[in-house]
C-alpha cells in the first residue's frame, strides 16, 4: 500500500471513529431536512402569499442549519489534520445552544456533545434530562394562551421549572467529572434527589440516579459493568438516542399532562371554535367540534403508549415463561408446548384480534388482551431459541453439579443470559403495536370513539383531507414518529446488545 493510501485510510478512520463528527454530520442533514420542509409550508400555494410565523421559523432553522454545516466542516478539517476537535470549533458550538428556542434538537444535541471533550455516560444522561424537561414545559407552556387552564396549571409549572433548575445544577455538576474521575460519597444524595424527581416521567433523571449511584459502588473495584458498557456503546448512536428521547419526553408529557392540560379541551365540544386553523390558542387547530387537536394529540398519548407498552409486556412474559420450559426440558414438553403454539401463529394476528375485540366489545382492556394473544408465539419462539443456546454453557452445567433443581437453573442462570434478544425484539415489535392499535381504533374496533387517541383522531381528520388536511397529518404524524422512534431504539440496543455486530 501507497504512502497516500495509507494517509487516505487513516483519515477516513478519523471521521468515522469520531463521534462529534458523525453526530455533527447527523444533525446538519436532519436540520437541512427539517429546514426544507419547513420552507415548502411556508409559502400558501393556493393564495401565493407567504406565511409569517412559518417563514420566521424556517429562517431561524436556516441560520443554525447553516452554522451547524460550517460546525461540521470544521470538524472534519480538524480531524484530517490534527486527529482531534481544536478548541475554537468546540466553544463555537456554544452557539448552537441557542438552537432550543426553535425545538431543533438534533443541533442542541450535537452541540452539548461537542463542547464537552471527554464524555461519560452519566453527561450523556444529564443533557437528555435537561432537554426532556425543557420541551415538557415548552408543551405545557403553550396553555396559557388558551381560554383557559387547568386547575392545577400554576403550581404543576412551577414544580416542573423548580426540577429544571435542578436538572441544570446537576448537569452542571457532572460536567466536572470524567468517565475516569472519582465521584465523591455525596453525589448518592444528588442520585437520590434525580430519582425522585423522576415521578414526571423524565426517565433519563431515573437513569442517571442510577448511573451514579452504579459508579460510585463501583469506582474502587477494576472490573467491567454491564449497564456501563451498554450505554457506552449506545449513547454514541444518534438515531438510536433521539428515539429514546422523543418516547420518554412523550411518556413524560403524558404524565404532566395530568396536571397542565385540560382535560375539556380534549373532549368537550366548542361550537364558537369550529376547524380553526393552528395559532397560539390552538397551536394545532381544531377538530369540527371545536375540541383542540394539540390536547386530543397530547391525552392520546397515553393510549398509545400503555396499549404499546401492556400489549408487548404480556407476551414477553408469557411467551418468554413458555419458551423457557420449552428450550430447557425439551422432548415431549417442547413438542407440546410449540405444537400449541404453532396452532396460534397459524392465524394472522390483526385477525385474531379483530375477532376477539367483534366477540367481546372495543375497549381497552380487550384491545391490550387481543394484541397480546397474537403475539406470544413469536416471543416463545425467540426465547426458546436463546435458551437452547445458553443451555450449553459451561457454568449451566456447574450448577447442575452443585444440586441446584431444574427451577433454580432456569430463573437465575439461563432467563437473565437470554433476555437480550428479548428485549431487542419487544423494542423493535412496539412500534407495530401502536400501529396496531391506531389501525383498529381507525376500523372502530379499538379504543372506544369518545376516548381521544390516535387512531381516532385519525379517522375523523380523514374526512378532512382536502379542506382541513392539518387535522389528519398531526396524528398521522404522532404515529410515525413514535413507531420511527421505537424501531431507532431497537436497531441501538442490537448494536448494543449482539456481541457479533460488537466484534464487526
């Protein structure tokens, strides 16, 4: 090989090992994208005129768009010639900071990552905290232009900007430490002080409580850590991080809402507030009962999220349970056991819950139970699989040798070495859930018509496709960013998780 080739190969190992780079890279080409989209609707094609609102923010998005290109070339500059980010390249990103007033977090989130040279996971875990409760108060902000708030609007404000200040200081106070610093004894109070905060819903603050708290039992003993070593090879995957994002800031919407949205505007009608188009009162618009879309959005949250998350837990525990006993005793009880279920993966899923939903009545209960069923199967089989292979190992036949009975080996030594593949397929099949359950909703099979979620919200929107196209896009829109979402987290964790693509 060439002196150049070899020049050629190492830089190019640069860029692609680097990851303020490819997170830089990553956010320049969602910002241009978003930037684009954001002109396109800008500009009202049936009267020629331009939009004010939309073209102020698509010119704020163009501006941080073009500073995060030049951030990027930057990057890359220095990288090719001096093998790391020079300083000034790093404080300028201080720039893209201001980047949150207009939502964009793809430049926040490279730009925190970018001023901090040495990075840890629990730094990693502060920015996410931070940005999850900026953008629930920012959502729940929007109500105080509406004719009204909730009871509870002021002092559930107040709580959530208090935990800000909170999320601020700590973030603050991790950044002084390195993945390689010692953490005094006292941060188990500041770990303590995250955890409880996180009855919001924020469960990046649940997880950095825990990160310290990992760390601090750990620092004096020199061996590796799974939950470290997850999080280190997951927090580098931009894709895989802002999905996580967007399903807990949505989780954590769904749980302040409680408190800051009005449950009426969702539901109750309002004749004097017919299809208006979106403004600061309806930052969304309104439905042809007057009802707010971004309400009705924001309380369908929660359907989709518990129908989702109870429809994958039930068959991850049943048809894991199943496969387990299958994969360990085999001969006559794994033939039993999978001839049965072969009989319920015969019949297509979206089937069986359509008859099980026409049986029993639409509702929510009936919509969790019918997804579920369908999906055992499929669990059972990755399970079965996993325990079959764990089986052979060695230290499976050193508890044999040390009397442990059948029940003990099964729980405690095969379940917790087979539950990455588990946990791989239940957060890549949880978007198909919530699709599932929108599909059936939309087919009026689902949840019941007067509860808002999605798939209801989408099937009334649907009548307005030519006149009121906003009231289908948005929910249309929730679901694809959800289900976007759940399938970037599930193609992380398998990076994370398949020690195979680890080696690769």
């Amino acid at each position: 090989m060439t002196k150049s080739g070899s020049l050629t190969q190492e830089m190019r190992f640069r860029l692609k090992s680097s990851r303020e780079y490819s997170q830089a890279s990553f956010a320049w080409v969602t910002s241009l994208l978003l930037t684009t989209l954001l002109l396109l609707n800008s500009y009202d094609w049936s009267e020629q005129v331009f939009k004010p609102f939309l073209l102020t923010v698509s010119g704020i998005y163009l501006f941080f768009t073009l500073v995060q290109s030049v951030l990027t070339i930057r990057i890359r500059r220095d990288l090719i010639r001096h093998g790391s980010v020079s300083f000034l390249t790093r404080r300028l990103a201080w720039i893209q900071l201001l980047a949150i007033v207009s939502g964009n977090i793809f430049i926040v989130i490279a730009a925190f990552h970018l001023i901090r040279k040495g990075k840890n996971v629990e730094y990693t875990f502060a920015v996410y905290m931070l940005l999850t409760q900026l953008f629930v108060i920012g959502a729940s902000a929007l109500n105080i232009f509406k004719p009204y708030v909730a009871d509870n609007f002021l002092p559930a404000m107040t709580g959530l900007i208090f935990i800000l200040v909170i999320d601020l200081i700590v973030l603050v106070i991790i950044s002084r430490y390195n993945a390689s610093s010692t953490l005094p004894r006292w941060m188990i109070g500041v770990s303590v002080v995250l955890i409880l905060t996180s009855v919001t819903g924020n469960v990046f603050a649940l997880l950095l409580g825990i990160s310290i708290i990992g760390r601090i039992r750990r620092q004096y003993k020199q061996k590796s850590n799974f939950w470290n070593d997850l999080w280190e090879r997951l927090a580098p995957n931009m894709t895989a991080m802002s999905g996580m994002f967007f399903i807990i800031f949505l989780f954590s919407i769904s749980i302040c809402s409680f408190f800051t949205f009005d449950y009426s505007m969702a539901v109750e009608n309002n004749y004097a507030a017919l299809l208006q188009s979106p403004s600061l009162a309806y930052p969304l618009g309104t439905d042809d009962f007057g009802r707010c879309l971004f309400s009705r959005i924001v309380f369908g949250a929660r359907i989709s999220l518990i129908v989702g998350f109870m429809s994958t837990v039930i068959p991850v525990f049943i048809g894991g349970t199943l496969g387990a006993f299958s994969g360990f005793y085999g001969r006559h009880t794994d033939n039993i056991i999978m001839r049965l279920l072969d009989i319920l993966y015969a019949i297509p899923g979206i089937l069986l819950a359509i008859a099980i939903i026409a049986a029993f009545g639409a509702n929510t209960v009936n919509l969790i139970l019918a997804l579920s069923l369908g999906s055992i199967p499929t669990y059972a089989r990755t399970m079965r699989a996993s325990v079959l292979y764990v089986s052979t190992f060695e230290f499976v036949e050193a508890a044999r040798a040390l009397g442990y009975n059948n029940r003990s080996i099964i729980f405690k030594h095969i379940i917790p070495n087979s539950l990455a593949p588990m946990i791989i397929k239940s957060t890549l099949t949880i978007g198909g859930a919530v699709i599932a359950t929108s599909s059936l909703s939309y087919l009026g099979l689902g949840v019941e018509p007067h509860i808002p979620e999605w798939g209801n919200i989408l099937k009334l929107g649907s009548t307005y496709l030519e006149t009121h196209s906003y009231l289908a896009i948005y929910p249309g829109l929730a679901i694809i960013l959800l289900v976007l979402s759940f399938n970037f987290l599930g193609d992380g964790l398998r990076d994370a998780l398949d020690p195979k693509l680890e080696k690769a």
